[in-house]
C-alpha cells in the first residue's frame, strides 16, 4: 500500500484505492456543525462522483466536487485491507500494555516477523497499521472476516475494524474526534 504522502493530492490517493486496488465500494464523508451537534455527511460512492466536474454539484449533497472532496474526512476500509487499531492497551487477559506507543512498537515487530507490508498511522487515541493482503481477494465475504479477526485477535487490535466497508478515518484528513491530521508515523 502507498503512503497518503505519495501523492500531490487527496483526489490521486482516492483514485489509487478505487482504481489501482480495486477499492470499488470506496465511500467517503466528512463532519459538520448544525445548531453546535456535529453530524456526519451523507456516504458518498466515490465511483458516483468520479465522472462530475470539480464544479459539479454531488448528488444528495450541497457541495460541489471539489468541496466535497476537500471535506471528507472519512472513509470506507475494503475487502484485501486489514486493519489494526492500537486504542485498546490489552491483547489478552495477561497481556496489558502502558501506553499505546509500546503496544504499536510490540504490533510491528510480529508484522515484521509476518513478512507484512504495512503503514502505520497517527490516530485519534493510538495508532492504526494498514495492511493489504491480496489473498484475500479470493475468499468469501465470511472467510474474509474470520480470517481478519484471527490477525486481529492476535495483535490485539479492534473487531470493529475487521468487516468490509467500515468507516475509519481518512488518511491525510484531520481526525473527527481529536482534530489532529491522521498522519503516517514511523515507529
């Protein structure tokens, strides 16, 4: 997988998840403000807008394009991707680190140790490793998942992250919750 920082923009990176892996189900939002409650905008395909003009306003929505584009700050995770949340400081029930760094530094080595390509990211509360894994292109929706709790469980990440299509946070976006850009990190 790329690093976000590859590319001069957020549209090049949006179309590298689409078109280079495959990412056809690719939705993204952003949050707003309304009366002081922050709301989440409307799911948008990505493939949906990918024709307009920057221009353009996007269907179901009142921004352009472009502004849409800008604004989003989430999106969806995709059938070949894994994902590690670091937030929860406990892998099992002996295994409970101080802080998040030192579970993160302890999560690389075993990917190491895998073989795995990842990019590890600066999140709201911790750190998220992203991996893509192109076998699993060839499993079913069910196998998929089992097999990415299994990674997970071992690495003692988050289950929510293991379903297709989940929303997390976009990569070179400013998080939802704490406001601090999601930034890739070396550890």
């Amino acid at each position: 997988m790329k690093s976000v920082t590859e590319f001069d923009c957020r549209e090049d990176f949006l179309f590298y998840l689409f078109n280079d892996l495959g990412h056809e189900n690719l939705r993204l939002s952003y949050n707003y403000f309304k009366n002081g409650e922050k709301y989440f905008s409307k799911h948008i395909l990505y493939k949906d807008i990918m024709g307009l003009n920057q221009n353009d306003f996007v269907p179901g929505t009142i921004d352009t394009r472009k502004t849409f584009i800008d604004k989003a700050q989430h999106r969806t995770t995709f059938d070949v991707e894994i994902i590690i949340d670091t937030d929860d400081l406990q892998i099992d029930k002996k295994t409970l680190f101080s802080n998040a760094l030192s579970k993160a530094k302890w999560i690389k080595k075993k990917l190491d140790e895998l073989n795995y390509n990842f990019l590890i990211y600066k999140s709201n509360k911790g750190y998220h490793f992203h991996m893509i894994d192109e076998r699993l292109k060839f499993f079913s929706s069910e196998q998929r998942k089992l097999f990415k709790e299994q990674i997970i469980k071992t690495l003692g990440g988050d289950f929510n992250k293991s379903s297709d299509n989940t929303t997390i946070a976009l990569e070179g976006a400013i998080h939802w919750k704490s406001g601090k850009l999601k930034e890739e990190v070396n550890l």
